[in-house]
C-alpha cells in the first residue's frame, strides 16, 4: 500500500497494483482500474515515485527471503527494539518445482 493525502489533509492508503494512471490537472487524480476516482495533493512524479518505491520493496523482500537474510519483525517483548533477536523467526521462498519435476 501507499500512503496519499486527500485535498482535505486527510491520509489514506492506496492499493498500487489497482492504479490505472495518474493525471495531473493541475490536480492530480489518481484513476482505479474499477473507475474510482482519488484527488490527492500529491504530485503525479509523488505519487509514481511511492508505486516504485512499493513495487521496489516487494522484490527486495523476495531477494531477500530468497537468500535467507530476511527477519520478520519479532513480536515478543523485544518489539520495536533497535537491537535484532537473534531467535526471530526466518521466512523462506520455496520455489515452484520445474516442468520436468511435476
């Protein structure tokens, strides 16, 4: 999800993947692909940069988890704590077996 803000100040979050396009004139609207209309004070370059941000962060993750290196977030008493627990749970990507393999 991505953070905008309404004309009105008040903040929301957008699904990126359901955005058709984004227009700016000189309001930028943000269209859905189910016709919903979103006026944001964002900038259409704002509002771009957040979806590659977004889509970004998921392939980081999946990089990540595909290499063993990604920690979830512990939810145990160390919560929020600046330092990692060395026992917090790994997340791993199995991947679909090949063709051949099925």
């Amino acid at each position: 999800m991505i953070r905008v803000t309404r004309l009105n100040g008040e903040h929301f979050a957008l699904n990126p993947d359901l955005v058709e396009r984004v227009e700016g004139h000189p309001d930028t609207v943000v269209f859905l692909v189910d016709g919903t209309r979103y006026i944001v004070r964002e900038s259409v370059d704002e509002v771009l940069d957040e979806i590659r941000e977004y889509r970004a962060s998921i392939l980081a993750t999946a990089y990540a988890m595909d290499r063993g290196t990604y920690r979830t977030t512990p939810a145990g008493p160390h919560a929020g704590s600046p330092h990692p627990v060395d026992d917090a749970p790994r997340a791993s990507v199995v991947p679909f077996p090949a063709r051949e393999e099925r």
